[in-house]
C-alpha cells in the first residue's frame, strides 16, 4: 500500500460511477405555483391514517425503532398473504437493491438490466466492482432471448424492472417464468416491482408465487408510489437463504421507527389505495390519449407515469418543451440518462395538474 497519497482515494472504479440524479422539483424564479410531475409521487398524498400514526411517534423520537420491523412485517405479510419471515423492510427499495448486489456481486462478475432500466442497478453493480452489462429492448420493452442471450458463466444477477420506470412498459408473467428457468440456479432474478400496484392487466404477476417458490429469485416493493415516497420505505420477498444473508450486512436499524408506523398504517388503509389506483387509472388513461392527440407518441404504460416523445425539430424538441412547462410550473423529468434525450417522463398528477400540461403543451406545438 503507497503511503506518499496526499489524501484519501475511492478504490478502483468509484469514480466512473455516474451519480444519480434524481427529478427536479423547483420551478425558475417567479413562478408563483408549482406542480411536481417528475417523480412518480401519488398526487392523492399519502393515506391520513399513515399521518396520524406518524404523528403519534414524534413523542417517541428517543427511542430506537424495532431492528427487525416485524410489525411492518407483519402487517405486508397479512395484506399479501406472505411468511413475514421471509420479508425484509428496508430505507426504500433502492437500499434492497443495493445490499443484494453488495451481498451477491464481486470483482470479476456481471450483472445484466435491459437499456432503459432504472438507473441505480448500473450504479450499485459498479459500487461492487462487477460488470454491469445492458441489453436492448424491443419497442421500449424488455426482451427476454436478448437478456437469456447476455447470460455468461460470470453472470450473478439478472434485474428485471417489471413495470419499467421510465417506458412504463411491463412483460407479461408468463415470459418471466420462461427466463427464470432457462437461468442456471446460480444466477440470482431480482424482480423489481415498484409499480406493482397501478397494474391492471390480466397476465401481469409482481413475482409473489416465483419469489416464494424459488431458491434464486426475489420480489422487491416499494411504498414511495402510493403516497409514502418521503418516508423511504421498501421491502423484498424471497427464499429464507437470501433473507439471511441480507440480513447479515444490512444496518440494524435501517427503517425508521416514524416509517415502521405510517408504513403500517398505509398498507392496511386500503380505501386510500384503491382510490390512487383508481385516479391513475382513469388520468392514465386520459393523459395518454389527449397526448397521442396533440400528435406526440407515448409509450402505452401500465404505471403512475407516461413516457411522452417529441418531435425531432429542435423548436419542438424536449428540452425546449421542458423549459416551457418549468417556466409555466409544470415540472417533468427529462430522462436523458435512460437513453431518451428527446422525450419527458411525467407522472399522472391532480386533475388540475394533468390538464395543464396538456394545454400547455398545445400552445407549445403550436408556436
């Protein structure tokens, strides 16, 4: 080891990571009302009964939370009808992630995602010193003989993002099925479902039944999408080997105990989450139709958001269309880093907020 260095060094790798950038959420100075499209947030809010229950632990904020979550365990395993020991909560699902490829990758091993896939799973396969090798979609969905095609004896993990954030695009379970037995054993399927809950589509599975009766497959969820993005909280179901392992390296308290209670509170309140998945069934709908109308193709989605492609002309172009729906406080994520530097990502917001946008996007085509 040199001693002579002036200063502390990341190992090898570190800094070729590109950061996360997430959406932005200000509008330029002067815009008096802003309506935030640019993170997949529930425009409902979050269920007030997982306000109350956060509230109720503010007089408690001494005390450290249960290491285990195992009443937010608990509660997931009763609405989904799982083992709650074979749950693992965590700080947002992008933590779940991020242990199983510390746990599962090395120097040396691969880790395949499709393009247009969420953009962390590059980032942690780099943080573990592995190989992250992407595959190409087909019409903007992932394709199973192309991912089964980029499988190598150095491959460890395969991440499938199903729905995809940001096409919205989704594989139909039966396709799932058929790449995880043309896996070999050894090769962890990490099924990312984040989206899970917006799905309305008959051959549409999260993974709940593969996760539970495989020894190399795993679901992970989130809470952020169904109003509880700020508290940061996720959750994985798999095998009792892998749960172990995880449970090894993760932090001993890594959800909070003013998320252990909202969390609790959330996924029990399911009045509040069949009226969010309602609004975004029918604004989903509407959104998608209104813009295919103003003549700009949208990528059909089965999430809370929709993937909006605009002319090549550069008067026309995203980046211009972005700067004039900031200026107007509508503010979508441009989705460069996902290999669409043409195209914004908006959620499906109020009614106020989704009518906006599409009036506002008619003057602009039309100046």
């Amino acid at each position: 080891m040199k001693q002579d260095q002036p200063r502390p060094t990341p190992r090898a790798g570190i800094m070729d990571i590109e950061a996360y950038v997430p959406g932005k959420s200000t509008a330029p100075a002067g815009v008096t009302k802003v309506y935030k499209l640019s993170s997949n947030e529930n425009p409902l809010g979050p269920s007030p009964k997982a306000i109350e229950a956060a509230r109720e632990v503010a007089a408690k904020l001494d005390v450290y939370p249960d290491g285990t979550a195992r009443r937010l365990r608990e509660a997931i395993a009763d609405v989904h009808g799982l083992n709650p020991a074979n749950i693992i909560c965590s700080n947002g699902s992008d933590e779940i992630l991020g242990l199983l490829a510390q746990t599962y990758l090395a120097p040396g091993d691969e880790a395949v995602f499709t393009e247009h896939a969420f953009m962390v799973y590059k980032i942690y396969i780099q943080a573990a010193g592995a190989k992250p090798v992407a595959v190409k979609e087909t019409d903007e969905r992932a394709d199973v003989d192309a991912i089964l095609a980029a499988v190598t004896p150095k491959t460890r993990i395969v991440f499938l993002a199903n729905p995809n954030n940001p096409t919205g695009t989704y594989v139909p379970f039966q396709e799932v099925r058929r790449l995880h037995a043309a896996l070999p054993k050894n090769v962890l399927l990490v099924l990312d479902a984040a989206y899970a809950e917006y799905v309305r589509r008959n051959d549409y599975e999260a993974g709940v039944e593969l996760a539970g009766s495989s020894e190399n497959v795993v679901m992970t969820r989130t809470f952020s999408k169904l109003g509880l993005g700020g508290a940061r909280i996720g959750w994985m179901y798999g095998p009792a080997h892998i749960v172990d392992a995880i449970n090894r390296i993760r932090g001993p308290f890594n959800v909070n105990a003013t998320a252990i209670e909202a969390g609790i509170a959330a996924i029990r309140d399911r009045a509040h989450i069949e009226r969010s998945v309602a609004h975004n069934e029918k604004w989903l709908a509407w959104l998608s139709a209104e813009l295919t109308g103003l003549g700009l193709r949208v990528t059909p989605s089965v999430g809370n958001f929709v993937l909006i492609h605009f002319p090549d002309d550069q008067k026309h172009s995203a980046a211009a269309a972005d700067d004039y729906l900031s200026a107007r406080g509508y503010i979508l994520r441009r989705v460069t880093g996902y290999g669409f530097p043409n195209a914004l990502r908006m959620s499906v917001g109020t009614e106020e907020a989704n009518r906006g946008v599409v009036d506002a996007l008619k003057t602009f085509l039309k100046s």
